[in-house]
C-alpha cells in the first residue's frame, strides 16, 4: 500500500491542479479544508455556478448545471457544512435565480459548451435536460434541502423537485445510468442529513436504490479492463454504506483490481477519451488522473480499512 501511495503521491505533484493538489493534501498530508476552498473558488462564477472546466471535460468558463453539481460533490468530499459559506451561497443564489433551468429539471447540457474545447457528450444543440434525466437535478434539488434557508422560496422548489423525482424513479420501468443513479443517492443522503426525509417513502426509496445499484454494476469484470463501466466505486466507498452488504464481493474485488492496475507513473488509465480537441484532451486527461488517483486512495483506505 505504501508503494502504491508513494506512487500516487508523485503523480500528483507533478501533475495536479491546484484544487486537487489541495484535495490531496486535506485527505492525505493534514491539509486544510481552507486550502481546497479557496482553490474550488477561483471556479465560481459571480452568478454563484461554476465554470472554467472544474467538469474536466468541458472548458465551456460560462456556469453550468453539471460544473456546479461538480462543486457541490468536492464539498461533500470534504465534509464542509457552513451554510453561510460564500460557496454555498452562490450555489444558492445560482440554483434559485432560474437560469439553466426549465421549471422542473436544471439542463443537464448548455449550448455555450458548444463554444469551447470539450466531450463528444456534452455538445449539444439547445439547451437540455437529456430526456428528462435526473442528472444533475435530483442531487442539487437534494442540496437545497440541505443548505437552503426553509422558509425560502428555493427551500420549497427543493421540496417540489425532490417529490417529482422520488415520483418518476418509482413509478419509472427505467433503469437510470449510473451517473443519474448517484444524484438520486445524494438527494436521499442531503434529505436525511436535512431532517427532511419525510419528503418521500424512505424504506422505498432505499430499497430502489439498492435495487438499481446492483444492477448497475459492472459484474463481468473482463470489461473493466477496456470498457467505460460501473465500478461499486461510483455509488460508495465504505463499508458502512447500504450499498455495501449486497455488492461486498464486488467491492472487495474492485480493490485488487486498483491495486493492480496502477500505471508506472503512478496513475489510472483513462477509459475514455474525446476525438476532437486532441491538445486539450491530453490536458484534461491529466486532471482526470489526478481526481481518479483521489478517489481510488480513498477508496482503498476505507473499504480495506488502513491507515
């Protein structure tokens, strides 16, 4: 674990963002949530959404939905709270002034990535919500909850969304992929974390979760090699998750094949790339990296449980 660590550690210090230097350094090195708050801020926009490619995968410097969800999943990595954080509420102000929204879903793609460097699969022709997909809408309607003031305005669209969402989900026959998955598991956790779990049948919802998690993992495990699949990664990284106890041969698994898998350089391959964009691609991919080398590091250390 120490060589693959040492490794890891190398990489990123060659190679990271400031921002992911500094989630390193929190997690690993008894850096401070200070340091990897003010690296997220150079991010925001004055609209309180984030930009400027902090969603590697686009460079679109404009607020979007999908740059902003990014925001709120590296404060969840850090367990930072404080409502009262010009962070939060710039999200706050951003998901209550109405843009990038249509009434029930913030657009999951906007026509101005269109004028950057970027994915295949974040052009768009219009402004969209992808079919109605809840992704990223179900998990910042799940942050309202959490951090919105309740007597607001917004605290009541948070409400309304959270209902319509937990509605579709339910009575849906459709498996949701994984990247719309982990926002209704965000929503759950941010009501829970809010009190406000009484928005919805908690057992139901659970027990849908679950359902759908397990079926969204990737089994055949000769596919992790070449293909773009789900990982238990993607839904959870400890044992105390409810995700665990039905996919615990899977996530044990999934680290042997991080330990293996490591790169000489002390990376993970990238299982997808662009086409276009070739030069910023080959950056991108770096930042990429260096959030994949974060992710299986906390992973390891906390299914395998050391220090």
């Amino acid at each position: 674990m120490e060589h693959i660590y040492q490794k890891a550690r190398g990489f990123i210090y060659r190679n990271a963002r400031p921002l992911d230097l500094a989630r390193w350094q929190y997690h690993f090195e008894n850096g401070s949530k200070e340091a990897v708050l003010n690296a997220l801020s150079y991010y925001q926009n004055e609209d309180g959404g984030f930009g400027h490619a902090l969603e590697a995968d686009s460079w679109n410097p404009y607020s979007s939905p999908i740059q902003t969800w990014v925001a709120t999943e590296i404060l969840r990595e850090i367990n930072f709270t404080d409502s009262s954080h010009k962070i939060i509420i710039g999200i706050l102000n951003y998901l209550s002034s109405g843009k990038d929204f249509e009434g029930h879903f913030w657009y999951n793609t906007v026509k101005t990535n269109n004028d950057y460097p970027h994915a295949p699969w974040w052009h768009t022709e219009s402004n969209s919500t992808c079919h109605n997909d809840y992704n990223p809408t179900a998990c910042l309607a799940g942050f309202i909850i959490r951090f919105a003031n309740k007597d607001s305005e917004l605290f009541n669209l948070g409400c309304r969304i959270v209902k319509e969402a937990f509605d579709q989900l339910i009575n849906s026959q459709r498996q949701n992929d994984m990247h719309t998955l982990l926002c209704f598991i965000r929503m759950m956790e941010y009501c829970e974390e809010s009190g406000e779990a009484n928005l919805f049948d908690h057992s139901v919802l659970k027990n849908k979760l679950q359902e759908q998690v397990k079926a969204n993992i990737t089994h055949n495990t000769e596919e992790w090699e070449t293909s773009y699949i789900c990982k238990p990664s993607q839904f959870f990284n400890t044992k105390d998750s409810i995700f665990y106890d039905d996919n615990k041969e899977i996530a044990n698994f999934e680290c042997s094949y991080i330990i293996n898998t490591q790169l000489e350089d002390g990376s993970w391959n990238i299982p997808w790339e662009w086409g276009d964009f070739p030069e910023q691609w080959s950056i991108s991919k770096n930042w990429w990296k260096s959030n994949v080398i974060i992710l299986n590091l906390l992973y390891l250390i906390k299914i395998l449980e050391v220090k």
